[in-house]
C-alpha cells in the first residue's frame, strides 16, 4: 500500500541536522582525529548544578510541578518574564503581553498560524533558519527568500518591494541564525516601520538575545507603546540556561493575539512542561549572574573564532556571533561535498550553506556554517589547525 501522505508534508526537505547525523554514521573518522561536531547550536552540557537540584526537590515535593499548567503558561513565570522582557527593553509589558511555548520553535509555529494560511506568504532573509522555512512549507505558506548581500543584513527597502497582498509577515532572527550577524536596532526599527505600513506582522526571533556582544537592549521595539500592533517577540530559555530538552520558549505579543495562539496550544500541546516552566522561573530569579558568565564565555569563543579567520587561508568570514559563525569556503566544491570531505578528512562536522538558502540559490554552495558555541577557546583553535591543514 503505498503511503497517504499530505502533499505539504511530501514537498517538505527533511530535517538537515538529521541528514548531518547519517553522514556520521556513514563516515569512517580519520585515525587520531575525534570528531569535532560543531553541526548543531543546542548547548551539550545540563543546567548548573544549583537549577538541577531545585528541579530535584520540586519534582519530589511540589505536586503542582506534575499536573497541567494554563494553556499560556504558569502566572508567575509569565509575569517575571513580561518584568524582565520591560526591564531590558523599556516600554510596557505586562503578563497578558506573555505565553510560553514549547520550545521556540512553537513559539514561531504558534506565531504564524494565527497569521498566515495556505497559499499566503512569509518573507525571511536569506541564509534563513530552516526549521522556519519547514513549518511554512509544511503548512502551505510561501517562504518569500530576501536575498542579503556581503554583510548578511537584510534591506528594508528590497523587502518592501517583495510585499504583495499574500504576505502576512516578515521574520527576523537576531542575532542571526545561520549567519552569526546582529542586526542594528536602526534596522529593526526599519522594518517595524514597513511592516505598519503595511499592515503585516513582524516577527523578530531573539533565541540568541543572551549572547548579544553589546550591552544594554538590542533594539528599542519595545518601547513604542503600540508596539504589539505589529511586532511579534520569541525568546527561548533552551540556550540562556541549557533546558533544550524540557522545551521552553516564549512569545510576547498582543493579547488579542495571544488569544488565538492559546486555541493552538491547546491542541497540539496543552501546555509547557511543569518541569521545564519551574526551572525557567528559578533560572530568572537565580541565576542572572552566571547567565552573564555564560554570555562572557561565548563571547570569547567568538573573539577566538575572529582571530583564528585571520590566519586562516582561504576562507572568508561573512557573519560571527552568539552560536554561529558563517562563511565562505575556499574549495573547488560545492558545500555539502565540502561538508562531508571535511568530516573524513578533518573529523570536522559543519552545514553546507545550502542546508540554509532556497533551492536554486547557488551561493550556498560556497558557504559553510560553523556552530562553535560548545567548542572552547583551545578547541577552536584546534579547529582552525584542521581546517588549514585540509587545504
């Protein structure tokens, strides 16, 4: 019998940290040489030790911890999140502005249901995040690509003129994944800009936000009081305090808005885990210190991965920061052969560039993603060794 299958589904690509997966099971490592994997930007070490042990106690002696939340999440974690999303921003935030998601990865999938249908449109710049890509072609809705140039920055202006009547928003990661680069807030506020004239929504994924080099809000979205009109904020606890298996993301929006994402949250989830929500909360009362010594650290990881593109042959470095650096490879190859010579050769696993662009975009066979936040200064500078001995 052969397979029913929804047409979305069967014109979907599979899932590329999957396929990077195979090829390791597919290839023999060099002799000496233990595997580098720097495929994937999910941290590899638990929570601190202290997060652990509350999530411990909680789990034996806090019944609550085990039963279903409200659909948009616990109340108190809501509020000391909408308090600090204000604190770091300005502007005003309240609870009711606040819902957790299953990972943000729902935060955007719940995002866009409420927004677009089948045969709507989403613009995303290009290198864009597959996983956002996979959800709109899953469901029907065009991924409009927004070509950048040199410096990986989207330009309002050229996006302004991908606007038709079927599109229903712009998406934004910054810092940015795949390329690494942040976007200015002068930017950011250009696209709220376009996005009110146009009566689109803007959705700006800020999972990296934690580890942003400067200091102080990354943009000033938050401070126009209609804000909600049109901006759409996600943010994931996964990366601040290492909780990508209890999935914990979250969504700042309009109530109204909010209103409607909780009819989809009930449907596919009901709610965030009890677990992963008391960690969350305890993470935002306890531990702003070391999330800050957290941020310090990839922040040299990041000043190492600069440093070692500089006598680095070949190469060239196109975006670098928070987990990802992005860059332009110097082989007479295209990417994902590149990806896989590298890996029998180097013992290095990256993401060909084309994982990462539209089908048809050549520029992604010259381009390769670095995820280097689990490699530590020296391992980086053991990645640079290798990747200029495979020359």
């Amino acid at each position: 019998m052969s397979l029913i299958l929804n047409p979305a589904f069967a014109q979907t690509f599979a899932p590329p940290v999957m396929e990077a997966r195979r090829w390791l099971n597919e290839t023999p490592l060099p002799d000496g040489l233990p595997l580098m994997n720097l495929s994937q930007a999910a941290p590899v070490d638990p929570p601190p030790a202290a997060m652990r042990q509350a999530m411990a106690r909680a789990m034996e002696q806090d019944p609550e911890v085990h039963l279903y939340s409200p659909v948009l999440g616990n109340g108190p974690l809501r509020e000391r999140l909408a308090a600090r999303i204000a604190a770091l921003y300005g502007g005003t935030v309240t609870t009711d502005h606040v819902a957790l998601t299953s990972g943000c990865n729902q935060a955007f999938c719940a995002a866009i249901a409420t927004l677009a249908g089948p045969g709507d449109a989403v613009i995303l710049p290009a290198p864009w995040y597959f996983n956002h890509v996979m959800w709109l072609s899953m469901t029907g809705v065009e991924a409009v690509a927004l070509p950048t140039g040199a410096d990986l920055l989207p330009d309002p202006e050229r996006a302004e003129g991908l606007i038709t009547p079927r599109t229903k928003a712009i998406t934004l990661v910054s810092p940015n994944n795949p390329g690494g680069v942040e976007y200015p807030p002068e930017l950011l506020a250009a696209f709220a800009d376009l996005a009110r004239r146009h009566g689109i929504a803007l959705i700006v994924d800020e999972t990296y936000r934690d580890f942003h080099t400067q200091d102080g809000p990354p943009h000033g979205l938050f401070a126009d009081p209609d804000w909600d009109d049109t901006f759409i904020h996600l943010y994931s606890f996964s990366k601040a305090y290492r909780l990508t298996g209890h999935r914990v993301g979250a969504i700042a929006a309009s109530p109204a808005r909010l209103a409607e994402i909780e009819k989809f949250l009930d449907t596919v989830t009901i709610c965030v885990s009890g677990p992963g929500q008391m960690a969350a909360l305890w993470g935002l009362e306890n531990l702003e210190d070391w999330l800050a010594g957290e941020r310090a650290e990839i922040l040299r990881r990041r000043a190492a991965m600069l440093d070692g593109f500089k006598r680095l042959d070949g190469w060239t470095l196109l975006g670098c920061g928070a987990y990802f650096a992005y860059a332009r490879h110097p082989y007479d190859a295209a990417s994902p052969d590149v990806a896989k010579r590298l890996l029998a050769e180097a013992g290095v696993l990256l993401l060909p560039g084309t994982m990462f662009r539209p089908e048809g975009d050549n520029s992604g066979a010259t381009e390769m993603r670095i995820a280097f936040a689990n490699a530590d200064v020296a391992q980086i500078g053991t990645l640079m060794d290798r990747l200029q001995a495979a020359l």
